[in-house]
C-alpha cells in the first residue's frame, strides 16, 4: 500500500468515526452549519495532501478540527470579524484543555452536547423529512452521498440537490446551533429519533466499508438517545427506541467470526450475548409498553428483538409471534423493507416456499437492494434451487454495500456450486 492509499484510507476511516464531533465543534466556534461543514472538508484535503509526507497525526480527529478553526479563524480575518469571535474561541480553547462545559449535569434542560445539537439543527422543521434525513447521515454518521442514496433509497443527484438546499436553508434562516426549548422539540423529536436509529443502524450493519460491524458508532447512538431520555423523559419512543438498540448491542460479540466476516443469528453463541444489555433493553421496554398510546414504530421494532434476544436458541424462537408483530408494523410504517423482513419470518414460522412468493413481488421495488436479493438467496436455498440460490448470492454481493458482506455472500455461492 502507498503512502497516498494509506492517508487516504485514514482520513476516509478518521471522517466516519469523528465527522460528527468535528462538524459539531466547528459548527459551535463558527454559528454556521454550512460554513462548518465546508471547512470540515477543507480539512479533509488539507489531510490527504499533507498526511502522505507528514504521516498521519496520532490524533488525527483533533487535527483535523484544529485545520478547520485555523481556517475559520482565516476566514474571520478576510471578513474583519475575528474580534466578535474570540469570547467562542477562548471558550472551546477552555474546552480542549480539559474544562467540564456542563455546569450542572442534574439539570435535564441544560444539556451541553454539541453532537446532539448539531441533530437538532439538522432536524429543523423549516426543512423537509427527506433532507434533514440525508443532511444529519452526511454530518453525523459520516457516510458518503453515495452510502446516503442506497440507505435512503434516493438517486445521488437527488442527495445532493437536497444536501445543499438544506444547508442553504439553515443559514438564510440563521437556525441558531442549540438544543431547542421544552417547546420547540416536539416539532423536531420525531426526525433526531429518526436520525439516531440510522446512526445506530450504520453501527450495527454499515452500509460501505470493510468492516461488517462499527460498535463505536452504534455506541455513540445508544448516548444520545439517553440523553434524548433525559430532555423528554415522557415521551415513549425514546424509550423504544433505546430498548431496541440495546437489545441489538447485545450480540455485537457474536456477530462477525474469528476472521472478521458477519455470522448469521442461527448461527450465533447466544451464551456470549451481553445480558445485561437484554435486562437494560427489557426495562427500557416495559417503560415503552406503559404508555397511554400503546406501542410505536421504534416500540414494535424493539418487541421483535426482544423475541430474539430472548428465546434460548434460534429454534426456539417464537416466529408466529415476530409475522404479528410485522403485520402490526406494516399497518403503522409500511414499507417493501419491512415486507421483506416480514417475509423471513413467514419463511420460518410456515415455510419458505410460502415466503417465496412474498420475496418475489418486492424485486421492482428492491431491485438494487443487497438485503434483498441476500435473502432471496437463502429462500431459494431452502427450497432446493441451488443454481437459482448461486445467482442471487453472487447478485446480492455484486451490489454496493459493505466489503465484508460481499465477501461472505460469495463464499455462500462458491460452498453451494461446489456442492451441487
């Protein structure tokens, strides 16, 4: 590997893991959530021009934050505002150093986050569902317009359309970069959740890179739903929400293999699960289920893990229970990818050949959708199609996504055509 191969893979692994916090940072020196972002990826070239002769910092996030205020502070210059400036620079300075900016942590209105801002922000009203989405997964998970188009189901001209008149937006209306009032955040609680179960979501199964699995990122969701549960400590959802990211965090031990590739839930050691993540995420569920309103969109996805992470082995698992609780689901969000998922259920409490069917009918909608051709796959493998079952898995790793997916789906077509 070259020295420019390999600054360019740190800087590229450097911006999903600390996009967020410097973006964030950025964004709280400057006031401007369009400037921040610029001058975030300004940093990012300045990186992979000088990293290749330098060497790659030891704390490559830090750099790259101090890059993007040098360059603010550039910018301040140009515009001879850097004197209204210097009480924010003295600020984060004191926080660099060390300096606790929470001044009483008891206070659940006095939440000193500047990721958790940076989502709000994000998720201001004044823009539509669709570009807050495609704004925070660009900030605060750190993925590519590429990534954000195949999560999101969306062209990448169309992200980027939306990314940009998002930013625009924002600044024009001159969103102030704060945790909004007790008022404000009902407006905006349903987008951050939203946000925040993709963040988990590319934590848990990311959608481009080497690595099947990003526990720092799906950690860095489960904190700021907590500290969502602390500014809106009635509201439901948000305890939903934690309980099913808590009972997915449970089998983060078991879920790639000695060699880094994925292994499928039949085939986990449940005796590694994290219990104590399935207690926390159980408690945070009965807290979900007591609420006037019965359960939510997050509330039913975390019920069907909870079947999961609490059935003694995968034959065990209560699979007439899970196809109830989709159908509920699809009644309340439908979607082709809960149709799918549904489908897998079906496929093991009745049989697959039945499933089948239901796979089948979603292909013009998930044509380009590595999940679904993956569990066409196993169906048609089920069913004793071994050449149809070698197509779709060689089809399945073909599509963008993740390195080590891709790998494993060959490996799956590779076993099946020796076997036939």
């Amino acid at each position: 590997m070259t020295a420019d191969e390999a600054s360019r893979g740190a800087v590229e692994a450097v911006w999903r893991s600390e996009s967020r916090r410097i973006v964030a940072g950025l964004t709280r020196i400057t006031g401007d959530f369009g400037w921040a972002e610029d001058l975030a990826q300004e940093a990012l070239v300045e990186a992979l021009a000088s990293w290749p002769a330098s060497g790659i910092p030891d704390n490559p996030g830090a750099w790259l934050l101090a890059v993007g205020r040098r360059r603010a502070v550039d910018g301040w210059r140009r515009r001879e505002r850097l004197a209204q400036r210097e009480g924010l620079l003295a600020h984060d300075a004191r926080i660099a150093e060390g300096a606790n900016p929470v001044e009483d942590a008891a206070d659940p209105d006095d939440i000193d986050d500047d990721v958790l801002r940076l989502v709000f922000v994000a998720c201001h009203p004044l823009l539509p569902p669709q570009a807050r989405l495609a704004l925070t997964l660009r900030t605060v998970a750190g993925l590519t317009t590429e990534q954000i188009a195949r999560v999101l189901l969306m062209t990448v001209p169309t992200v980027q359309q939306r990314i940009v008149r998002a930013k625009r937006a924002l600044a024009e209306a001159g969103v102030p970069f704060e945790v909004p009032d007790r008022t404000e955040r009902p407006a905006r609680l349903a987008s951050v959740l939203h946000v925040v179960y993709l963040l988990f979501t590319e934590g848990y199964s990311p959608a481009a890179g080497d690595h099947p699995i990003r526990p720092e990122v799906a950690r860095e969701a489960v904190r700021l739903a907590r500290v969502l549960a602390a500014l809106a400590p009635g509201d439901t959802e948000v305890r939903a929400l934690i309980a099913l990211m808590e009972f997915q965090s449970s089998r983060f031990a078991t879920r790639t293999d000695a060699g880094g590739l994925p292994v499928l839930l039949a085939d986990q050691n449940r005796s590694r699960w994290d219990r104590s993540a399935i207690v926390r995420g159980r408690a945070a569920l009965d807290h979900a289920r007591r609420g006037e309103s019965g359960l939510g969109y997050y509330g039913l996805q975390a019920a069907i893990a909870e079947v999961h992470s609490t059935a003694p082995t995968f034959a065990d698992t209560d699979w007439a229970l899970i196809v109830r609780l989709y159908d509920a689901l699809l009644r309340l969000a439908p979607s082709p990818v809960v149709r799918l998922n549904r489908a897998v259920a079906v496929s093991m409490a009745d049989t697959p050949e039945s499933a089948l069917p239901l796979v089948d009918e979603l292909d013009g909608e998930l044509a380009g959708f590595r999940p679904y051709h993956a569990v066409r796959a196993e169906l048609l493998e089920r069913v004793g199609r071994t050449a149809d079952a070698v197509a779709a898995f060689e089809r399945a790793a073909s599509l963008p996504g993740n390195a080590a997916e891709a790998i494993a789906l060959r490996r799956r077509a590779a076993l099946l055509r020796d076997e036939s």
